[in-house]
C-alpha cells in the first residue's frame, strides 16, 4: 500500500527524520492565512504517482494570494491519471545539493537494500549505474552509525553532515521495519542552510501485514473505480497501460496470456483474471468493465473447467446483443462445453480460436489495423 507524501512526512516526523513545515489541505479554507505565516512556499498534488513535477502537479507561489490561486487550480486538475483531492503546502526550501536515498527490499538477495546516489532529484532512473551506491542490511544487526558515515563519504558528505545523515539513515531504517515497508525514499534528500532534510517522502507497506499495524496508522485504498466494481464482483483486475483488454480465468493463464501478447508485440490494457465458476451474469459484467477502458481490441482467453464455455459465450452473446460491442473482439475458447459455446459464439459472429497463439497473433493484428485506420482517417480530414 502506497502512502500519500504528507502521510508518509508525517511518519518521518514521528521517527525524527527532519521535513518541511508544511500541511494538507482538502479545500481552500484558511489557506492564504497559513502561507501568510509561511512566506515562499510549494503547493504539491497529493497523488500517488511519480513524476508530478514534469506532469504540472507541482508549483510554486511568492505570496497567500498566488498560493491559492495556484492550489484552486491544482484541486481541479488531473495528474498522471489521479485526480488531485487534496495539495500539501509547505515552506519553499533553499537548496544547495539535491540527493537520493531509498531504503527497500532485494528480492532476489532476500535481504534490504539501502540505494543512494548524489545526484538526487527528477530523472533519478537516468543516472548511470556507476553513480549509485548499494548496500545490503543483515537485519540481525541492521543499520549502525558507522554504515551510514561509510555511506555520507561516498556520496561526498564531509564534517557535521556525516553525523546528520547518518541518524537521519538509522530512523529510516527504524521506520522501515517497524511498518514492514517495501519502500522508504527520499528524493531529493536536500541540504538547506547546512541541515538534511526530507523534501519529499515516499512509503510504501506490505498490505500483507496491515493487521500488525498500531491504531492510527494511515490507510489509503489505491484501487480505482473500475478496479473496485471488478473486487465486488469477486474478479481480480488491474488496470495497466496498454491497449488491448484482456480477460482470462484463473491468475496463471491471465499472466501467461499477458506474457504472450508481449511477445506478439501487444500492449495489454489491464490484468483480468475472472476466476474459475464465474457465472454468465458476473462474466457479462466483467466485459462490460472492459469495454469502458476503450480498448482497442478484446482478448478472451478462456479454458473451460467449472467454468463453462457455453456460459462464457453466452456472456459475450448477452454484452453483445444488449450493449453491443464496439471493437475487434477475439476469443480462444476451451474446455468443458466448448463446441456448445463456439455454435453460440458462431452466431453472433464473433471469431474464436484453437490456440492462444493463434488468438494473441490475430488480437494484436486488429488492434494495429484499427490504430492505422485511425490514423489514416484523421490524416484524411
């Protein structure tokens, strides 16, 4: 589970790793009264994403009056697809040195790994690897002061920082174990009149241990309205970047599909897995979540075990007949009931296929076809 910034500032607070005066607002309220108290300051969207400063979700005000028209502006706006509800307000900071500092887990080393670098800020992902320092934690013994000089110096750090960042590395570490973190970032960590201090703030949990957590501890549901409609269907689904829909029964075959569909050169829309004894009406209502993702093209791979092909195919008949559908459609269909679900697949026209590679191959052919003639119309016009 992934905590909003000022969530997790809040918990840098709580475990003494110093961050900007600064508070979250939801509305305008009192706003231009705070930032009188503030002077400069930075309005950041509250989003769970990345990247908000290259995508407009950051800006910068001078006075009470900017600063709401700059937050107003914000609680209206769209960043990388999350709607912003709410912006963190804080003191402008001048800096001198931008770094980096992470603390998550290897999973191929089983074992943390603190990652840090001294050239911190945006297009962190482009720094070249010799620039990047690791360091694996023995959690028996975890992070001692020492580890955290080693660290200062390799980054460049000399004199009273050492100390600094070295107690700054500890509580991190400190917090990343006591909330079963995947995840603790700084960046940029940002040295500012002779003081670390945390300038932004990334935490993600392990949902897996939520249940240990203290009362108190902050919770955020990431899921969007389409990937909540599908978990009260009892469908797991996630929502990704692509362009192909895809829907499979059961957690292996969806990935195996998505995997497939990369290989023919596909992009897939999301990860459906519709579960085995889905019923006619919930697979009905799991298409219906597709088409509303605009999808180019709709994959459907499907074997038939307790679920029946027949029951599957009647649920695209259902969708088709009263929704109708409006892009290319391609199913293999397998399993139990098979040829009753390809005579009524067969009916309404809708092509379906022997083997996956067959249906993938085809899917992505149409889905490219359908962007070309796209493009064509609108060089026509």
């Amino acid at each position: 589970m992934k905590l909003f910034e000022h969530m997790g500032k809040e918990l840098f607070r709580k475990y003494n790793i110093p961050v900007p005066e600064g508070k979250v607002f939801d509305n305008l309220d009192h706003l231009e009264e705070y930032v009188a108290n503030l002077g400069a300051v930075i309005i950041k969207s509250q989003v769970l994403s990345g990247g908000r400063g290259k995508a407009g979700g950051i800006r910068f005000a001078k006075n009470p009056l900017d600063a709401k028209s700059a937050a107003e502006e914000l609680l209206q706006t769209i960043v990388k697809g999350y709607p912003v509800k709410a912006v963190l307000v804080e003191k402008r900071l001048d800096i001198d040195q931008e770094i980096y500092l992470a603390i998550t887990v290897d999973g191929s080393a089983k074992k943390p790994v603190i990652i840090a670098s001294a050239s911190g800020g945006m297009d962190i992902e482009e720094v070249a690897e010799d620039q990047i320092i690791k360091k694996y934690v023995d959690v028996h013994i975890g992070i001692q002061p020492y580890v955290g000089r080693e660290i200062a110096r390799r980054l460049g750090l000399q004199g009273n920082y050492l100390k600094q960042f070295a107690s700054l590395l500890v509580n991190m570490y400190q917090l990343f174990r006591s909330y079963d973190c995947e995840l603790v970032e700084i960046n940029p960590l940002v040295i500012c009149h002779d003081q670390l201090i945390a300038a932004d703030a990334k935490v993600t949990v392990d949902d897996e241990a939520v249940f240990r957590y203290q009362p108190g501890m902050p919770m955020v549901d990431e899921r969007s309205e389409r990937e909540k409609k599908a978990h009260q269907l009892g469908i797991s689904y996630v929502e990704l970047d692509g362009d192909i829909a895809v829907m499979a029964n059961g957690a292996g075959i969806t990935m195996a599909t998505l995997d497939i569909l990369h290989h023919y050169g596909g992009k897939p829309r999301n990860f459906m897995d519709a579960g085995g004894g889905a019923s006619t009406e919930t697979t009905a209502k799991a298409l219906e979540i597709l088409l509303s993702t605009k999808p180019k093209a709709i994959l459907a791979n499907i074997f038939g075990g307790i679920t029946r092909c027949n029951d599957v195919a009647n649920a695209f008949k259902q969708v088709s007949e009263q929704l109708g559908i409006p892009v290319p459609l391609v199913i293999r269909l397998v399993g139990t009931n098979e040829q009753a679900g390809l005579d009524i697949l067969k009916q309404q026209g809708i092509a379906s296929f022997r083997t996956v590679h067959e249906a993938v191959a085809k899917v992505v052919e149409l889905a490219a076809a359908g962007e070309e003639e796209l493009t064509n119309g609108n060089n026509n016009q």
